[in-house]
DNA sequence: CAGTGAGCGAGCTTCCGCTTGACTT
C-alpha cells in the first residue's frame, strides 16, 4: 500500500492517473460531490448569516467510508478535484469530511490528463483556496433558496409538484416568448424570380433577381416585360475568400452539431459520449474548454501529414468566446489521434467518427475560394438585375475532412459558374417566379435551446441534459410531432416566349424535434415573469456570476452576497404569497347552449380542464379533463363540449359495461375492472364496440404470459405477475417484490398478503404509514 | 399510472452541479 492517496472526481480518470503516478500512489475516486445541502427542508439556516447546513447523502455513504479507510493507511493525500469551482469545493467538502487539516492537504490540479501535466502538477501542490469554495457556497445557498422559496409559491398559486429555479425557469421562459412571437407572427409572400440562362456553349446556370415582387400581377408584368428582354453580362465580380475550421468541440457544441448531423437527442449524444470516455477513446465529454493539450496538438499534426500532405497543416489554438467558461479540462477529443474509427457500436462509432473529423479539421490549414458575382440585365428591366454567384474551391484545406453543421433551413444557393465575360449576351433558358412565404423565427430543439442558455451563461456542461428532461417532465415543454398542412403557392414561368401559370402545393408547419410549451409551462412562466422578473431576467445568472467572481477573488464575503440579494427576494416571496391571484390561465369560452351557463378552461389540480357553469351556482359546475394534444390556449367551445360526453358506456362485452372515459394520461377503455389505452389512431369520441373489443383483446394477448395467478376475490384485485426484472405482485397501484427464494408459481392469497404486509418495495416510500390514508372520493357529496 | 376538479388540512412535492451505477416491473 502507498503512501499517496490522490483523490479525483472520476473513476475512469484515477485509473488512467494511477499508471503515470507508479507505486507509491493510490489514486481513488470520490464520484463527484460527496456533501450537499440536507435535502429536505431549506438546508440553509437564514437567521444565522445563511449557514450551510451538509450532509453526506446516502448514496455516497460508501463512497466516504471506503476514502476514509484508504486515509488512514496513506501520509499525504492529494485533493485532485478539477481546478474550478465546484472542483475546489469538492476537495474542501472532502477534507471536512475525510478530517483532514486544510492547512497541511496537498490539493494539485491539471487540466489535461498526460503524464507530464500529472508530475509538474504534483511538484507544485497548493492548499484549497477557500475564496473559491465561498463562491461556490454562495452558488449552491443561492440556488437552493431560489428554488425552495420558489417552487412552493407555485404549489399554492398553481398547482402542486410545481418547480421554479434559477436555470429551469428562463430555459421556459425562452420557448414560451419564441412560441408567442411564432404566434404573433403573419407570414407574408412575395414572388422570388430566378432566371435560368444559357450560355453559346449550351452551359446553363441559374441568377436570382435583386427584388421580390409583392404580387402576382407585378411578377406577370415583369415576365411579360422579359419576353422582349436581350439580356447581357454586366458586371462580372471575382473575390477570393477563406474559410477557417470551427474549435475543437465542447460539451455544447458537440450536442449541437450531433442533433444536426446524426438527429442524437442532447442526453443520447452525452450516454454515447460517456461510453466512449468509459472505454477510454475520448477525453472527458462534460467540458466548456476549445483547448486541445501540446500532446493531442502534435499527434493532429503527424496524422494530417502522413494523411493529406504538409500544406494541409496548420496548428492552431482556439480560445473561448464564453464568458463563464471555466476551462477546467480539455476540449472533446479522441484520445488517440491515429484513431480514426473506434466505438462499441454504430452509434458510438458515428458520434466517435464526428469527433476525430472535427478535431483534426481544426488543425488544418483555411479552405481557400473564390467567389464570382455577375450580373444580369436588359434594357428595359430598369434597377432590376438577376445576380448569379458562384463559389469554387481553390484549395479545400479542412474541408477536405468536415464542414460545420448549419440551423438555417434554406441554404442560399452557390453553383460553380461557367467562364462570364462582361458585355456577352445570354438567352434565357427560363424564367420562373415563385410565390414564396416569409417564416417565423424556428422554434428550438434541445441543441439550439443549449446553445442559446450557453450565450446567456446559463447551466453548465453538466447540467444541459438534465435540464432539458426537467422541464419535460414538469410538464413545461413537449416535443410533439405536427403533421403539417398543405399550402398553394403560385408558379410562373416564362419558358419559349410563353408565359406558364400554374397552382401548386407544398407541405408547410410540419415539425419534429421542437420544444413546445404548455398550458402549464406558459401559465407558470407567466406568473414567474410577473411577479419574480429579477430572477426570471435572462441576465440575472451573469449578475450573479460576476458577484462570484467578486467573492473567489477575496473583495467580497459570500454570506454579505447572499445577504444583498435576499433582503429584496424574500419580502417578494411573502408579499406574492400574500397577495397575488391564483393563476389558472382561465379563459371563457363562450355558453353552453343546453344549460345557458358560461364554459371555460384553465389549469386545475390535475392539469388542464373545461368548466361548464360558476364555482358558485346553486348547482356545482361539471368538469372534464383535456384530451391530449389540446391546449387551454386554443380549444374552442365545440371542443370543450364534446369532453363532456366521457366517461360513456358504448355497450356490453362478456357481461361486462366496456366504457371510454378520459384520465390523466389519457383516453382509455374500461371493462371488467381493467384499463386499457386508447391509441393515438383511435378518437375517443368516435370509437366503436368492435374496436374496443379488439384493443382489450390484444392487450389481454400481451399480458397472457404475464399473469402468474390472479386472485379476484380482494378489493382491489391482488395478481402474480413477470415482469421484466423478474416476478412481482400487484395490488391497486402499487408493486411487491417477491423475495428471491420464493417460487412465484405456488404463491397462495396468504403469502401475497404477508409479503404486502412487509410493505412496498421500492425507492423513496418510507414504511407502511400506520395511517389509514382518507380516501377522497366523497368530496363530491359531502359539501353543504 | 387512470374514473378527479371548490374548501377543509396533514403531509408530500422543489433547486443546481459534480459524478456513476442501482434500480426498474
């Protein structure tokens, strides 16, 4: 056993470090954080200058044991956390916790995993620097008296399990203002005319007018205009131009251009990337740093010259444009250059072979090219001019391995042009006007919305994944599919001295991928803007960061910080709760013609749902829940009143009622006791007995092999099931598990009983509560 | 998972960042 024990965040890590250190170091991985605030309630005691309070969760129970028997055998420990904020909190939770003297612990950082930056990092260790770790105090209390004052105002005014923070609440902010400015949006059209021409050679090429007609008669007159039109050659424009290779990726980058070039979602681009690192094919993937280590410089070098010639190197050091980065580690790269093909599987393979090209690609010399500008016109077209471009390749340089991925849709168009000389007459080949249609800004995909909270500074590397499934699962934002619909356009043409005009149509709305808001992401963003704008302020986190900055570099205290911000937030929190309306989003939708009562919709406990009549009748106002798919926002009256025919019998099956009924997730058919869901093909107002015969049937097919035992004679009814990790038992909602050597085939009622006796099985639920849970189903009745 | 929807009230929910397996039915 050594001496040394180093101690670094990732195991994948402590393995490669412990080869470079030899035999007197044990490196060992403290798995990220091993303190955090408690977790319940706030952790933070306010009335005595925001003291901290920790605790070591218990998931890293083990974790900490297992470091504090390696301390007592070792002399010296090394805190190797990375070198940023919450790598230095890291090192000082675990001194704290490990009782290690902060005077005398070696704390070392590199930021890239070579032998020669592990020694010169261990000739030169420093103590924790506690300036930095007061920031990241700082950040943590702020973030958790953000999000514990928060949320529960939204469980008041809004509906219960709500969630509000410091970053979740502006990444919905900004997909609920892009979807208001789509809806506010009003396309307009114009006819975009583009000229085929044809040279004495018989080359054609294609110009583009430098103006866009408003409407058809105007594109009418201009072609008509062009019939009697001699076109010649004006100006004839050639520049040369280069193109430089895009950085080395980061974590956001890399999400970026793996959403557009392979459609990866953000958390299936980090699992992917997180098996590469595994395996030891790239560096670390949760990075925001550009920068490639000497080493990966040079071995970018060898390859591209032994590949594709000296000319086509050119070693190159990128840095951040990022304001909050703090660089911790290297760029995203593979850790072997002269690998150019590696991974476990094909989606691996692809994300690996996306990251070899763009990280070779930037150590190569500038695309170099030339770009021609010509213009076209006639003597009786006045200012209007058809403009061909054209873009050749002189020397393509990194484009030889990749080209950067691009967002915008419709790509302008650049051919090689034929040899124009200025003064040449031209024939037109063709003529045709478009009638185009404006587009509203796009809405943002998981990429796009990373990119944009990393220009606001907003999360970090790790946490761009989980965001995003946080506010999915919130309910906030949905990535539906939209079929689209189909639009007419106008076409004309002037071919041969005649004019064509033709109707035709093309697919418009269509969307895959998009973020959506909500009913219930717009309501609570709505109310989050209203009445807590300061924190919901797109630059609140890049306030607060130079204020961090401010207290890791000694000028301020960290408790005086949070003291600053909280003397305003809390008054806010309490005069909120005091005093503002409950936000439901509610809307009128118009009167219910067979009773005369209004209707409306707004968001109620369990979600979405239409009202018919007022809270305060003499006769209590009927409910129904959304279908999904409908939001608060545009449901129309028509529709809000079909939700009132549900739940309905549609007739009888094995002498049983086969009802259709709406729940919480959605339509379903009821019979016999079971549920089974109405698929998305099948409209619940309109299904027929024979269809949901069919579907109880085939889920009855699918659940054959399923059932081990069923025993009806219980309320609700207890069974036997497999399930995909093995056999369980089931009553109600809730799951038993069956002890191993138990045989699941000769469980009798008794048994079952017992073992659901002991109490569920499962993470979070404390034992049984001896507490007869009070059913609310009488609610109904039991007023006045 | 699921058939509700006010209000009463107990007791629950919730943040961001750093890391991987444990767990799932």
């Amino acid at each position: 056993m050594g001496k040394n024990l180093v101690i670094v965040e990732s195991p994948a890590k402590a393995k490669t470090i412990e080869k470079f250190l030899g035999k007197d170091f044990v490196v060992e991985s403290s798995f990220g954080h091993i303190r955090d605030l408690v977790s319940k309630d706030m952790g933070v005691q306010v009335d005595n200058q925001f003291t901290p309070v920790y605790e070591v969760p218990a998931e890293k129970k083990d974790v900490v044991s297992k470091l504090k028997k390696l301390v007592k055998k070792s002399t010296q420990v090394w805190l190797a956390s990375d070198e940023d904020r919450e790598g230095e909190a890291i090192a000082w939770h675990l001194a704290e916790t490990l009782g290690l003297d902060v005077k005398t612990t070696h704390r070392i950082v590199f930021h890239e995993i070579t032998k020669p930056a592990i020694l010169k990092a261990v000739e030169s260790p420093r103590r924790v620097n506690q300036d930095l770790v007061d920031a990241q105090q700082a950040r943590r209390v702020l973030d958790r008296l953000v999000g514990f004052e928060l949320s529960p105002v939204l469980w008041k005014k809004i509906k219960p399990g709500l969630s509000a923070g410091r970053v979740q609440s502006v990444a919905v902010r900004l997909i609920v203002e892009r979807e208001r400015e789509i809806q506010n949006f009003t396309s307009k059209a114009t006819y975009r005319v583009v000229g085929t021409f044809v040279k004495d050679n018989g080359k054609k090429f294609n110009a583009e007018l430098n103006h866009r007609f408003e409407n058809k008669e105007e594109a009418l007159a201009f072609l008509e205009n062009c019939k009697s039109t001699d076109f010649s050659i004006g100006k004839v424009d050639k520049r040369p131009g280069t193109r430089n290779p895009a950085a080395p990726f980061t974590t956001s980058t890399l999400q970026q251009e793996a959403s557009r070039k392979l459609g990866y979602s953000v958390s299936q681009t980090m699992s992917l990337a997180q098996r590469l690192y595994e395996a030891g094919l790239i560096t670390y993937m949760r990075t925001d740093s550009v920068n490639l280590s000497g080493l990966a410089i040079n071995s970018a070098k060898d390859e591209i010259t032994s590949q594709y010639g000296e000319n086509y190197s050119k070693v190159r050091n990128f840095s951040t444009k990022n304001k909050g980065a703090q660089e911790a580690h290297e760029a995203i790269r593979p850790t072997y250059m002269d690998r150019q093909e590696a991974g476990a599987d094909r989606n691996q393979q692809r994300l690996y072979d996306l990251i070899w090209k763009r990280t070779v690609a930037s150590q190569m010399a500038e695309a170099k090219l030339e770009h021609t500008t010509a213009t076209i016109s006639g003597p009786n077209l006045g200012d209007h001019k058809f403009v061909a471009k054209g873009e050749v390749i002189v020397f393509d340089g990194f484009l030889k391995v990749y080209l950067e991925g691009t967002d915008e849709e419709e790509i302008e168009e650049k051919n090689a042009l034929p040899a124009l000389v200025q003064g040449e007459t031209l024939a037109p080949h063709s003529i045709d006007a478009t009638q185009r249609f404006s587009k509203h800004a796009p809405r943002f995909t998981e990429a796009s919305l990373v990119k944009k909270l990393e220009e606001l500074g907003i999360g970090r590397p790790s946490t761009y994944a989980p965001t995003i499934s946080t506010i999915v699962n919130r309910g906030y934002v949905e990535k539906p599919v939209r079929e689209g619909v189909m639009r007419e356009y106008q076409f004309l043409s002037l071919q041969k001295g005649e004019i064509l005009e033709e109707t035709k149509t093309e697919k418009t709305g269509a969307e895959k991928g998009k973020l959506f808001p909500t009913d219930i992401g717009m309501v609570v963003n709505d109310f989050l803007v209203e009445h807590f704008n300061r924190v919901l302020d797109y630059n609140f986190t890049a306030k607060v960061e130079s204020e961090f900055d401010e207290i890791a570099q000694g000028q301020i205290t960290w408790n005086s910080m949070i003291e600053s911000f909280y003397k305003d937030f809390h008054p806010n929190i309490e005069e909120v709760t005091e005093n503002a309306e409950r936000a439901s989003g509610e809307r009128l939708l118009g009167v219910d013609p067979d009773s005369g009562k209004n209707v409306y919709t707004r968001i109620g406990r369990f979600g979405p749902l239409v009202q018919i009549g007022e809270g305060d009748d003499e006769e209590k106002p009927a409910f129904a829940g959304l279908l999904s798919g409908q939001q608060i926002g545009t449901i129309t009256l028509e529709e809000a009143l079909e939700l009132f025919k549900f739940p309905r019998s549609i007739g009888d099956y094995e002498e049983g009622e086969v009802k259709i009924g709406i729940g919480r997730f959605g339509p379903y058919v009821l019979h016999a006791k079971k549920f089974t869901s109405i698929k998305k093909e099948d409209d619940p107002a309109t299904i027929n007995l024979a269809r949901a015969i069919e579907l109880i049937e085939a889920k009855r097919e699918a659940d054959k092999n399923k059932f081990i035992a069923t025993f009806d004679s219980e309320d609700p009814i207890v069974e036997v099931l497999n399930g995909r990790f093995g056999p369980y038992i089931k009553q109600g909602r809730n799951n038993f598990k069956i002890p191993k050597d138990v045989d699941p085939k000769s469980l009798t009622l008794e048994d079952c009983k017992k073992i659901i006796a002991e109490g569920p099985k499962g993470k979070g639920k404390k034992k049984t509560t001896k507490k007869a849970a009070p059913k609310k189903k009488s609610t109904r009745k039991s007023s006045k």
